[in-house]
C-alpha cells in the first residue's frame, strides 16, 4: 500500500507544481524579479512540468497491474468508445489554440506574452468551455474501463478532480481577462458537461 501512497503522492505533487507555476501571482514574482526571464517563462513552465512528472510516471510504472474488476467487453467497448472519443476532442480542440504559444516559442519570439484580442467560441469552444479537459476527462475515464487497474483508478480518480479543480482556478483568470464577455459565455456554454449543446440540439 505504501507504493500506491507514493504514487499519489508524486500525481499531487506533480498537479500542485503544475497549477502553482501557471498561477499569475507566482509568474509576477519570478519575472519581476529575474531580469529578461519573461519571454522564456513559459518554456520554463513546460520543462519543469515535465520534470514534476516523470517522478509519477516511474512510481506507476513500477506497481504491479493488479485489477480492480474483471474486464469484459461490456467494459472494453465503452472504454474504447470513450477514449477514441476523447482523443479525438483533445485533437479537435487543440486546433483553437496557439501551438507555439502552448510551446513557448511565440514568447521567445516576439518577447512578450501571448493575449488573445477575442474569445474564442468556435469548434469545439462552443460546445464546452474548456474542450481539452473535457477530452482528457473521457480518455482518462475509457483507459480505465480497458484497463481497469487499481493504479490506473487512483491516477484516473485524481486526474478527474485535478482537471475540475484547474478547470475551476482558469475559469476565474479568463473572467477577470474577458469580463462580461466570459460572463456571458459561462451562460450560454457549459464548463466540462456539453449540456447546454446538448439541450439546444434536442430543442431544433
């Protein structure tokens, strides 16, 4: 039980290091403080993520696969389903956003951050708000239906709730960025859950 202690505990380290890095307030006091290291903090921010996560990943890796329930195609085809879904959407979604930006090199480049003029709601954005943590959700939720391991359940239940919380935690950084805007996006698109495109869709 102490390895599956560990590997929790490196999952919260990792999500912890991660959410307090992107934090505006912890960004300001490091690029206040180190002269130039603006345009290369979000280059920092990836390396160091990366680094945060390789602990967790070793921990994982090295428990054995021990199955919390018998897999069955009852399991496996939703689990397939969902995780082809989710990629899919991860994919998709990624299409909305900057991938030099994501990356880091866009800061390099022009030596300033990267801001958005505009909200954008297309593809995937006016389905759900945050479409990435939407699909990672899914792809989390069908790995564990085919591999239904009590590592994979411990990593899938904590990556679900750390996605929440962050979901949570951006949403109150794009509102203070957008305003009414947002506010009125919130509104009309749900966070996670595409209930609200769903209604309209059976309402047509």
């Amino acid at each position: 039980m102490d390895l599956y202690i560990r590997l929790c505990f490196w999952w919260v380290v990792f999500f912890a290091g991660h959410s307090v890095l992107a934090s505006t307030f912890v960004k300001g006091i490091i690029t206040r403080y180190v002269s130039g290291f603006k345009p290369y903090y979000r280059l920092f921010y990836n390396v160091v993520s990366v680094l945060l996560l390789l602990p967790a990943i070793g921990e994982y890796y090295a428990l054995p696969g021990t199955l919390l329930l018998p897999v069955t195609l009852f399991m496996e085809i939703p689990g397939m389903l969902l995780a082809l879904a989710g990629s899919y959407i991860l994919v998709a979604g990624f299409k909305n956003y900057r991938g030099d930006e994501f990356i880091g090199t866009y800061q390099l480049r022009h030596k300033h951050d990267f801001h958005p003029t505009q909200l954008n709601r297309q593809g995937w954005n006016g389905v759900v708000r945050h479409p990435l943590y939407f699909g990672g959700i899914l792809l989390a939720i069908g790995l564990f239906l085919i591999f239904p391991t009590l590592k994979l359940g411990l990593t899938t239940t904590l990556v679900i709730i750390y996605l929440y919380i962050g979901t949570v935690w951006e949403e109150k950084k794009l509102l203070a960025e957008f305003g009414e805007t947002y506010r009125k996006y919130q509104q009309e698109v749900s966070m996670l859950i595409p209930v609200k495109w769903l209604y309209q869709k059976l309402r047509k």
